[in-house]
C-alpha cells in the first residue's frame, strides 16, 4: 500500500510501539502525546517504556525521520488513539482522554482520512461518543471518513513480537471502514486480520481480558479451597490441566497491571444486574491480598516484639518493571497497617520504592519472613544459603510457586518453607 502519514495520539505502552512499527515498515508517522518530557525525550530517540527491543526500534524511526514527535496533532492521513482509559474510584469507565483526543482530531479531518480507536474501550463508545464529535467536522462520517476500533492485543514483555504475530480484530462503522483499516495493518500483522463492526470489536476487547480475570479467579478460589482441605492447589491445578478440555488458569497473590485488573468493571458498570460472575470474579480477585496477608500476620504474629518481611518482587507479574495495580502493593497497603512490621523490598527490575533495599544480603538481614511476590527469573536462583545465614527466622512464604522444587535443600538449611494454596 501507498505510504500514508499516520499521526497517533498517546505514545505509551501501546502507541508507542505502534508508532515504531509503522514507521519502520516507511510510513510518516507524526507521534502526539500531551507529556512534554516524553515528546522531547522521544526525539532525541530516547524512551521512558522498559520494553524488549523498543528502544533500537525507537531510535531506528526518530533517526531515519519517519517517527516525529509533538504535543499536539497535525493533519494526516490517519489518525489512531491509544490513550488510556483508566477507571475511576468508583469502578467507572474514564472516557475524558478518548473524548479529549477525538476533539483534537476533529478540526484536522479531511475527506479521505481514516480513524481508530485503539484504547480499550466501552461497548459503544464509537457509536456514542466518537462519531458525534467526529460529525462537527461537517464530513460525511462514513463515506469521506471511515472509522474503526481496532483493539490493542499485546502482552506487555513481547509486545513487538504480538503487535506483528497475533491475529486482529477490525471493528468497522461499515465495510468500507473496516477493509481501509484492515488493508492498513496488513503493513505489518501477520496474523489473520477479521473485520466486524466496532461494537462487537468493544465488546470482544473487554471480554478477553474478563475471561482471563475470571478463570484466575476461579484458581485463586481453588487455591483458598486447597489450603482447607490441606493439599497442594498447583498439583491440582497442573493435574487437572492434563484433561484435553479443561484449562485452569494459575492462582496468586491476586491480579494486576492496567487491563485485566481494570477492563471487566467496564462491563459491570453497563450491565451491572447482568454481569454476576464477571463481578464476583473481580471482588475475589482484588480480595488475594487480603488473603495472603492474614497468612503473613500468622507467621508473623509466632515472633516477638517487631518483626521483619523481606518481599521479593513488587511489580505486578514476572519480568516487567510495571508496577501498575499491583496486587502486592495492595499487600504491602495492608501490611503498613501494622506498627509492628517492617517492610523491606527486593526487586532488580524496580528503580523507586519507598521500602526498596538495593542490597539482598541487607535486606535479609535479620529479617523473619521472605515473601515471594513475583516470580521474576532472577529470583529462580535465590541464594538460600545466604538467607539461612542472615535471616532471624528462616520462613518463606511463596505466593507463586516458583521454589517449591527446592523443598529438600530448604529443609537442608533449616529453612520453613510456605506455599500460597497448599494448606502449609
Ligand atoms: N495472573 C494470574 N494467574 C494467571 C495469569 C495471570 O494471577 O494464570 C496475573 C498476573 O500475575 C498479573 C495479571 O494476572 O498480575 C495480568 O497478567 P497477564 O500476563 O495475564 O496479562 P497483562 O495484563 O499483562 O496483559 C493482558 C493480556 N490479555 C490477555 O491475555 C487476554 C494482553 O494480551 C492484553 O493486550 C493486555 O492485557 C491489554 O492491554 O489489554
């Protein structure tokens, strides 16, 4: 296809990327974000995102002048958004950067121009809220304009490797408007690309991460029903997986990050007489914390006077620097309820944190009780002599299960080993 001039609001975890990869593949990309650090840095071809290989892409695009970045958008051939939606306190969907974006655009649209929304969104947000505002254009929204929600699919950690892998979904207003978006795309997905109308695409969005939320929920359940009947829920749950048609997803600390944790309170909030299970899902789900911290206040309670935990990970899953929702800084909330606790984190991937101890052996040091958050690579070859040797009270509790294939060299060093769902 001819090589357009695409201009994309919201250069974060999905704009960003998005950006590189178009304007590698040639296309003229005019990058907007309303962050005036992260414009300035983003043309000097630096990033503010920890995110595999997306600086070398960064700085391949800036550097060959098909990335530009600015504060505000200029007039192109297309136009996506990928700006956050975020939820209120209340649980509700905040639709005022979409709303904002969509304002901005409006006065550049020319016959001809394609628009996508790319932010998670609720069903009907293309109906309701872009197209009134797209209409004050005074373009015949539909046939001089064609619209689209094509929803971000990618999992943070691979996302250039799914932005070109994974198969996507085009909502289109029309046909016309999902064959112009799809035909876009093909630039550099090569997964299949299937066209459908945007509501059922808003739809489709929100319900893949619900699904995911609440078949944790139901291995967290598992998991507090496991602790009962005093077996292990992750035999369970790797045993049960052996049958060709069951699935259970891995039980934690809870759920993070800033879409399954947020997404299916979208759903709730428009149908909430509706969507029960997506609702209990979510509470069970946000409850883990809570969960895990009664066993903490257990172990803990064993030990005199002030007592000590060493949290390793904070960020909300493995390998990630994002600590966004993350479950274990609710745990952490709960915890500074407590006077009589002191907190110390472990995490190589986290820069700041108020309780971050940069040295391990320090942050053992005469504590009473190691908590594993996140199961981070690094944290696979823990130093178990190092902790028999500092800690007070040598006592792990793993709400992850990544060490529980070193129960015989725990028991070696005298260690009480605690795991998350196994009644222990
Ligand atoms: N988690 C569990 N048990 C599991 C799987 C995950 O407790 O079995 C927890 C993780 O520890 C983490 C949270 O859930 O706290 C979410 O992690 P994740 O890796 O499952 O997903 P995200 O939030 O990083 O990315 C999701 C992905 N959605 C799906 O897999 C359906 C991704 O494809 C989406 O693009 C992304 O949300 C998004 O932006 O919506």
């Amino acid at each position: 296809m001819d090589k357009k001039k695409i201009c994309i609001i919201g250069l974060g975890y999905i704009g960003l990327p998005t950006a590189a990869m178009f304007a590698t593949h040639g296309h003229k990309i005019i990058g907007v974000d309303i962050n005036r650090p992260v414009v300035e840095a983003l043309n000097n071809g630096k990033i503010t995102i920890n995110e595999p290989y997306l600086d070398i892409m960064v700085q391949a695009s800036v550097t060959s002048g098909n990335l530009v970045a600015y504060t505000e958008p200029k007039e192109a051939d297309v136009f996506i958004i990928a700006v956050p939606t975020p939820i209120t306190n209340d649980k509700k969907a905040d639709m005022t950067y979409v709303v904002n974006a969509t304002k901005a655009i409006t006065p550049l649209l020319r016959k001809g121009n394609i628009v996508i929304l790319e932010s998670t969104s609720p069903t009907g947000t293309v109906k309701n809220i872009l197209l009134p505002i797209l209409k004050e254009s005074g373009l015949n929204i539909g046939e001089d304009v064609f619209v689209a929600h094509s929803p971000e699919r990618v999992l943070p950690g691979r996302i250039l490797i799914e932005l070109v892998e994974n198969n996507r979904i085009v909502g289109g207003i029309n046909q016309q408007s999902g064959e112009a978006v799809k035909e876009l795309y093909r630039t550099f997905v090569k997964g299949e690309i299937y066209v459908t109308d945007a509501t059922t695409a808003e739809m489709c969005k929100m319900m893949e991460n619900t699904y995911r939320d609440v078949n944790i929920a139901l291995a967290n359940e598992l998991a507090m029903i496991c602790e009962r009947e005093e077996i292990n829920v992750w035999d369970v749950v790797s045993l049960c997986n052996k049958h060709p048609r069951v699935n259970i997803h891995q039980p934690g600390p809870g759920v993070g990050g800033h879409c399954i944790a947020v997404d299916p309170w979208f759903i709730v909030e428009r149908y909430p007489e509706m969507a029960n299970i997506i609702h209990l899902s979510r509470s069970t789900n946000d409850a883990m914390p809570e969960f895990v911290a009664e066993k903490v206040n257990r172990l803990l309670d064993r030990v005199n006077g002030n007592k000590v935990i060493t949290i390793f990970g904070i960020t909300y899953k493995p390998d990630v620097d994002d600590i966004r929702e993350s479950p274990i800084l609710h745990l952490i909330e709960i915890l500074e309820g407590r006077s009589d606790i002191e907190i110390r984190v472990v995490d190589p991937l986290v820069q700041h944190h108020r309780y971050l101890v940069k040295d391990t052996e320090q942050a053992l040091t005469g504590s009473d009780l190691v908590l594993i958050g996140v199961n981070h690579k690094e944290f696979a070859s823990f130093d178990f002599e190092k902790a028999a040797r500092t800690m007070r009270n040598k006592t792990i509790l793993d709400t992850r299960n990544l060490l529980s294939g070193k129960t015989a060299m725990m028991k070696q060093l005298d260690i009480e080993y605690h795991l998350l769902g196994a009644g222990n």
